[in-house]
C-alpha cells in the first residue's frame, strides 16, 4: 500500500476516544485517582453494540481509502473533528 499503515481513515480507536471523551466530559476530575474512576466508568459504559460497528466498519473504511486513492475519507475528516472539538474543550 502506497499510504502509511497507521492512517486515520483506518483508526476506528480514535472514534471510541472521542465518544469516552464525551462520557467522560463532566464532572472534571481532580486528581490522578478521580481521573481513573472517570475513565474507569466511561470504559464501561461504552456498549459491546457500538465496539462492534467499529468493528464491522473496517471493510468499509478499506474500501473508502482505495477509492479516495489514500487521500482524506469521510472517516478522516470525522476524526479530524471529534479532534477539533477535543481541543477547543
């Protein structure tokens, strides 16, 4: 393949670190302990349901990637807002 292997059009975990950050959101913790049970509980909450579209994305995403021709897909550029939005938080 002509693009590198760790492209973000083919990166479903950056979608699951966006939703955890969602969930995770509120209430701010406070320290490292606080943190932990923050990202302890929002692990735990995202559903075996959504893990598993994630999943069953990848055939889709391989195929975007070869008819974007490597270039940015629609799964890219969702990544690239969750990360936007990431920021401006």
């Amino acid at each position: 393949m002509k693009w590198p292997a760790q492209s973000p059009n083919l990166n479903p975990i950056e979608n699951l670190w966006a939703e955890l950050n969602r969930i995770t959101a509120e209430p701010r913790p406070r320290n490292e302990d606080e943190l932990f049970e923050v990202l302890k509980r929002g692990w735990e909450s995202l559903s075996i349901e959504h893990l598993h579209s994630l999943i069953e994305s990848m055939p889709r995403r391989c195929k975007a990637v070869v008819e974007a021709k490597g270039m940015p897909t629609k799964y890219y550029i969702r990544t690239f807002i969750f990360q936007c939005i990431i920021l401006v938080k």
